[in-house]
C-alpha cells in the first residue's frame, strides 16, 4: 500500500471522523498506519453508535454496537441477515484527525508564513498560511486546505476562495476526485494552484510531510507567470 490510501479514506470520512475498527479495516495494513496515528490522530471521548459492516452484503448498511458489558460487545446486523461479530471496547472509540498537528505539519513542509486572523473559511476549509516566494515582486499567496463532501462543496469552496482573494492562491485537498471540471476551469482563470495531499506529499517516517520537488517546483512556475 502507498501513502495514497490515506488520503483516499481520509477524503470519504464525514467530520474525518470513525471509529478504530474502521480506521483498522482501511488502514491496518498501510506500513505507515501507527506514524500516521501517533502525528495526526487523537481519541475522542465519544463511542460510535454504529459501525461499519466488513461483510459483503448488497444492503451495506451500518452495524449497531450492543454492549452488554465492558467484555461483551458486539456489532449487530440490523436486518438480522448474518450473525453479529465482536468487537473490544477499543474498537469503538472514535479518532479523529488532529487538524492542529495536521496542519502544523503542512505549514512545516510548504514554508508557510502563519495565516492571519481566523483559519477556518468553512466547515472543512481552513487557512493554512502564506507561502513567500522571493523574486522581483516578493509574492506571497494564500494557501488553503479544503476536505469536501462532495463535488458540489468543493465548487462553493473555488468560487468562494477566488471571490475572496484578487491574487492567485494554493487549494489543497486530499483527491482530484471531487474537482469538477467548472472548479478546475475557475481555478485555471483565477491562476491559482491546486494540489492534491495524495500526489504532492509524502509521509517520512518521522511523521513529517515532505512536499515533492515536481510540486514545489509547479507553484514557483506558476507564480513566475502571474507575476509576470
């Protein structure tokens, strides 16, 4: 498994929250899980309710968690079509991503100056800082972390960020997948770059994110030529 997958479910995750049984089912085999847990993840005073189901089933409905004692507890098909599984009370904590680690860490690799002012824009968009590129002009450009739930959001979030800013900016988001093609084209319009977690870093063993050179070098181009 390549470090794509956790951006991948990580895109899919309401609130990127879910419960540690889920989070192992998609992660557990990753080689990076445990560095990713221990950076960016953090345990929530709160049980899930319900869980995924992990048996191939054409309704895909979510198991109801029954606990009868700290011992016995178990997931429960809730159309009593296939027996319930247990699960350890752990399994039921819910993790959810530790934004301040998270995007700390992206500040880190982007060489961000720290965004002024409120960071949140959205539910799931954020400020992350400004990235300073010394040439003629000394152009500093916004850049952004957004996690949409959909496509729809993701267009609002384009439309939003290139109203609110004159200059180009940096939209990152986990995946291509939810960029439709009227984002991308006013993104293209706005000169802004977008770049994707999934193809532009990298997880080092440490815990830190490295930004690939391809992708550092795309932002640097693209601000040469709207600077120019």
């Amino acid at each position: 498994m390549n470090d794509g997958i956790v951006w991948e479910y990580l895109e899919e995750l309401p609130e990127q929250t879910a419960a540690w049984c889920e989070r192992q089912n998609h992660l557990g085999q990753w080689e990076k899980f445990s560095v990713f847990y221990r950076n960016y993840l953090k345990p929530e005073m709160v049980r899930a309710q319900s869980v995924e189901c992990f048996t191939p089933c054409k309704y895909n409905c979510p198991r109801e968690v029954i606990e009868e004692a700290y011992d016995d507890i178990k997931a429960v098909c809730p159309r009593h079509k296939i027996g319930p599984y247990r699960l350890k009370f752990s399994d039921t904590i819910l993790h959810s991503l530790n934004h301040s680690s998270f995007h700390r860490a992206l500040r880190g690799a982007l060489k961000l100056k720290p965004c002024p002012g409120d960071k949140r824009i959205f539910d799931n968009t954020w400020c992350l800082g400004e990235y300073s590129f010394k040439n003629d002009n000394n152009v500093e450009y916004p850049v952004c972390l957004t996690i949409p739930a959909n496509s729809k959001e993701m267009t609002d979030v384009v439309e939003h960020l290139c109203d609110l800013h004159r200059e180009p900016f940096v939209l990152l988001a986990p995946t291509r997948y939810k960029l439709s093609t009227d984002a991308a084209r006013r993104l293209n319009v706005h000169k802004s770059v977008f770049l994707t977690l999934k193809d532009a870093f990298t997880l080092q063993d440490d815990g830190s994110l490295s930004l690939n050179e391809e992708s550092r070098i795309a932002i640097h181009e693209n601000i040469e030529n709207s600077s120019s």
